[in-house]
C-alpha cells in the first residue's frame, strides 16, 4: 500500500466477490458480486481507524473510518456509478455528507467533509437560502447529479461529530438502510496484510438467577487470562472455574491491524460448551434502529470504560439484535445437573445431566479472518460460596408492558420495549450534594436516585419532579439535570407544567430539578468597524453554560446569511458571498443565538467589505 494503483486495489478487494451469508441469493447484490464493483473512495494507501460494528459507549459504529493522512481537503471520488440521492449538512453527526445511490440496491455515504463539489456546493447554498437553514438534508431529483465510478465528489475532512480528519464510509442496503460489513469476506485479510489475532483480555462470569420472575445477576467477577505457545489461551491458574448453579460468560477483547496505533473491535466471537456451539455473535450488517442494542450486549459499566470490546455470550429478554446467530438458552450455561429455569435462560429442562468438568472454549475472529481461542474447564458443581439471592425491594416492572409509577414527588412512565429484562424498579429522594453551574443553577427540588444508574434504556422514559413551590419567574427556564457521583450536574432537558418539571431520559441515574437563566456568550473573530476587504469571511464563536445551543439566525444588513457550524469546537463560520455581499461599502452584522430554556444573546458588528 505505497501507491495510489495499489490504493484502489486494496479497496476494490475490500467490496469484492464474496458478499455476506444473508445476502447470498439475492439479486439485488448480483452486481456488487462482480469483481472491482467498488473502488476507493481515496486516492492514497489506506488505513483504518475503525471498523464495522465497534462498540462505543451506547451504540454500534456503523461504518469504517478511514484516514486521510492527518490533514483535510484529500478529494474524494464516487465509489460506483449512481447518483447523489441526498446532501447533508448538520453541526454534530455526520457533518457534511453524501449519499450515492447505486444501480446494484446499494448507497454508499461518505461522511465529515470538508466541502462538495463545486455544483453541489451551488445545490446546496440555493437550498440553504431558499429555507432559510444552515444545516440542511436535502433530496436532489435523481436525474440532478449522475457520476460514474471515480468521479469527483468533494473533499474529506473533519465536519460534524469528528475528532480529526478522516472519511466515514458506508455501504448500505438502499431499500431498508442497513448498512453491510463487507470486511470480512473473501480477500480483505489478504489485502490489508493484517495477520495479528485478537488479543483476549479478560473473563467475566456472572450468576443469574430468577426472583418472582426477575433475573438477578451477580456482580461480574473477573478471571484473569495468559496466552500459551500454540497462541491459544487459559485461564490464570489450574483449577476449574467455579460458578452458580446458572451463569454466563462475558469476554474482553480488541484488536489490532498493521501501521496503525488504533484499537478495532471483534468480527465474531463463538460459545461452545463441551463441544456444542451454544453462543455465536457476528457484526454481518445493522439496522440504525438496532444500535442502541450495543447497550445490552456488553458489560455497561465495563464498556464505558474500556478501549476493549466486553461482549455478553448472553441474550436478555428483550435484546432483539440480529447478530446474535444463535443463543442456545440465551447462553446461559447450567453447572448443576438440577439447575432451575430463569428468564434469562427460558427453555426449561432443556439441559442434560453433567458429572463431569465441562470444557468450555470461546474463539474470538477479527474481520480479517485471525483468530484467538480461550479454553477453561467448568466445575459442575455449584460454588459453594453462591447464595441464592432473596427478593430485592421494588416494584416489578416488565420490559414486555408499559410500567409507570408515581411516589414522594417522583414520577417516571417506562414504554414497552424500553427495559431490555424485567426489573425490581425503586426510587427515592437521596442526600447527593450537587454542585450548582453558576449562580443560577441549583437544585430547585429533591434529589432522586431512579433505578441502578449503570442501567440504559432502550426507549426513553418520561420521569417528573414535583417543584409545587417553584417561583413563577423561574418556570419558563427550569429543567431536569442529571446529578454524577461527585455531584456535578447535566442538561436532562424537560419543562415546567403544573406544579413539575417532566423529560424524556434514556438512562437510569440520579436527576433533580434546576432553571437556566444565563443567556449563551458570543464573540467575535473581528472587532466592531474592522476592515475585512482582504478576508473571506468571519468566524463566531458561541458557548453555553448549560442547556446549550438551541436555535442561531444571521443577518447582514438585514439579509439572512449562512453559517457553517461546527458543535464540538462552537464555531460559526460565514464565507461571504460576492453575490449577495455589495463591496466598497460598511455592513452590519446581526448575530443571535438561543440556548435550549429560551435565553438568547445577540451581537451586532459593523464591517466594511
């Protein structure tokens, strides 16, 4: 991968003959099934930054990123003949993006550019003027912008939710969005010379057992691993692992690829227990409805904390995510030969007698087809150490049905489908100092502790807070706010109506009620009368102290103007526009910004062009 032919080459390998299991048959792929079908989106060596299907905090990366060598502005060509089907333009997410639709029911998205093409760029700014938005999703007729395979398209960059300088590319399904892994099919294991295994990090093993129909699980506890000569793994120490009499396993893992410092996440990793296959999860393709799925399918609080992937060889109730292939009992593993039913494990009498040690072997795959193998022996009979949990305080509250519950001031509403397994549900009013931001925000109610706060929603929740004394000035800017375990709080969002405060959360936590009266701060790249003839245009910059950035609107000299914005640095930034932007003259700026509980600041400067 030293030159831009070889470049091509790599990428065309990368979306070649050898489509994945569920999209074998199908003749809306039969194109994508010829040889050279795709080529690189970049005309430089690639490398990637992350793969299909990583793991991040609450959700599945849906694409690839890959470098361009550290700066902006590489160009980018079309990967396959089509048409561009949509223009995006937003401030977080994919930034500026493409998406190309192809004759063979595929789109391909190419995500944090930098700019368009030129012809699209005049596409776009019509657009933005004729709705009055900056940030923009757009549908040009498909006669409007025909390429062919290699045309330009634009230039990468680091546009929306970006960290650096890369391209974010997709293949998905044109009729459903789904987006397809093509890594690991077929020659990309050649192509990008990666030869290195996954590295198994640790084992987990949590007991589960089932109170009034609830799945009680341990806390995990952790086995430490070492690698052995053949490139296999063990468990540290000789004897077997002990457990309760039902359990699961949980396996921490990453992966590396050559010339690059990056950490990937797993392709598949495979359950067997005494030679049967009981568990395989597999990243093949994602539903963007399914992301959130991730949540369920990891160590939560491992995960939020971890480079590595902890993946769950276990299927909770309600986790409906397709790549779990198979799940024998949900993947729980009995170690007693009487082991009772749960709900985690529902398929009651399915497990036969065992006397003897069980094997247990899980192979992790990378998607260039390395992979790494833990073996360990399973105690068959109970750890004498397990005691069966008693019932916990709550109210049971089924991931199957709605659940709604009103107590000492606090209210939540969980929709079906927001809870991933039944739970014991409980809240209460805690003691949790809070730190105030600013004079103006602080606790303007009790504090509530709701749920366990490592625990994720699916769906989001309605929660309220009764605030009966709340100061009517201070209604039209109060909120929820979510309280960490040093106290310092963050926007929940909600609003004020009858005598409480009510939002939409998506996790379980402690949240109290707070208002926000200070309106954002803006500055200027250029001071009031500045002579700007010589620039190209002018950067603002706006902050929120806490609910943040809402709504901005722009004019000079009384005309709505476009503003390129960027959330993760603040930044505003106007191009000026030689044709609605009179030269020789003085302007005026009028700037304005509303931050999300209505406070709002405006500037106004004057400039000569």
């Amino acid at each position: 991968m030293t030159n831009t032919k070889g470049s091509k080459k790599l990428f065309f390998a990368i979306f070649m003959v050898c489509a994945p299991p569920f999209m074998v048959g199908m003749p809306l792929f039969a194109a994508a099934q010829q040889a050279d079908y795709y080529r690189s989106p970049l005309d430089i060596p690639i490398h990637f930054s992350a793969n299909f299907g990583e793991i991040r905090t609450n959700r599945f990366h849906t694409g690839i990123d890959v470098k361009t060598q550290g700066v902006s502005g590489k160009p980018l060509h079309a990967a396959a003949d089509g048409y561009i089907a949509r223009v995006t333009v937003a401030p977080g997410g994919y930034g500026r993006a493409l998406y190309i639709a192809h004759p063979n029911g595929t789109t391909t998205v190419y995500a944090h550019m930098d700019r368009f093409r030129r012809d699209i760029e005049e596409y776009l700014r019509s657009e933005r003027h004729r709705q009055q938005r900056s940030d923009l999703d757009a549908f040009p007729p498909a006669d409007r912008f025909p390429v062919k395979k290699g045309d330009p398209i634009g230039l990468a960059g680091n546009s929306g939710s970006s960290t650096g300088p890369h391209l974010h590319f997709e293949v998905r399904r044109s009729a459903t969005s789904e987006t397809l892994n093509l890594l690991p099919r077929g020659w990309v294991a050649t192509a990008v010379r990666d030869n290195t295994p996954p590295r198994i990090v640790k084992l987990y093993h949590v007991d589960v057992d089932t109170v009034a129909g609830v799945p009680i699980h341990s806390r995990p506890r952790a086995h430490d691993v070492r690698p052995l000569p053949d490139g296999s793994y063990s468990l540290v120490g000789s004897a077997p692992l002990q457990a309760g009499r039902t359990s699961y396993f949980v396996v921490e893992a990453t992966d590396r690829r050559p010339d690059v410092a990056n950490t990937f996440g797993i392709y598949r990793v495979r359950l067997a227990v005494d030679g049967e296959e009981r568990v395989v999860f597999e990243k093949d393709g994602l539903l963007f409805s399914d992301v959130r799925y991730a949540c369920a399918s990891v160590l939560y609080d491992i995960q939020r904390s971890s480079r590595n992937e902890a993946v769950m060889l276990a299927v909770k109730r309600g986790n409906r995510l397709p790549m779990y292939k198979k799940a024998v009992d949900r993947g729980v593993v009995r170690t007693s030969p009487n082991a009772a039913s749960t709900d985690v494990d529902p398929a009651a009498g399915s497990a036969t007698a065992q006397t003897a040690t069980r094997n247990v072997e899980i192979t992790v795959e990378d998607d260039s087809g390395n992979v790494s193998t833990l073996r360990f022996a399973l105690d068959p009979q109970t750890d004498p150490t397990h005691t069966p949990p008693q019932r916990p305080e709550g109210r049971v509250a089924s991931d199957r049905s709605g659940f709604s519950h009103y107590a000492g001031g606090f209210g939540i509403s969980i929709p079906a489908g927001a809870l991933y397994e039944p739970i014991f549900y409980t809240h209460a009013a805690v003691e949790t100092p809070v730190k105030p931001r600013a004079d103006s925000i602080g606790p303007l109610s009790r504090t509530y502790r709701v749920g366990d706060g490592m625990m994720p929603l699916h769906k989001a929740a309605r929660v309220t807070v009764a605030v009966p004394d709340l100061p009517a000035a201070l209604r039209p800017k109060a909120c929820l706010a979510k309280v960490s375990e040093s106290g310092a709080i963050s926007w929940a969002g909600g609003s004020y109506s009858n005598g409480a405060v009510g939002g939409s959360v998506r996790d379980f936590g402690t949240y109290c009620v707070v208002a926000d009266t200070i309106a954002p701060a803006v500055k200027s790249s250029f001071e009031d009368g500045a002579n700007l003839s010589d620039t190209t245009g002018f950067t603002l910059a706006a902050t929120d102290n806490f609910s943040g950035i809402a709504h901005f609107t722009g004019t000079i000299d009384g005309r709505w103007i476009i503003f390129e914005r960027s959330t993760s640095r603040g930044e505003f930034v106007h191009r000026f526009d030689p044709e609605r932007l009179a030269e020789g003259r003085n302007h005026t700026l009028v700037f304005t910004v509303r931050d999300g509980l209505g406070n709002s600041t405006t500037l106004s400067r004057t400039f000569y062009k």
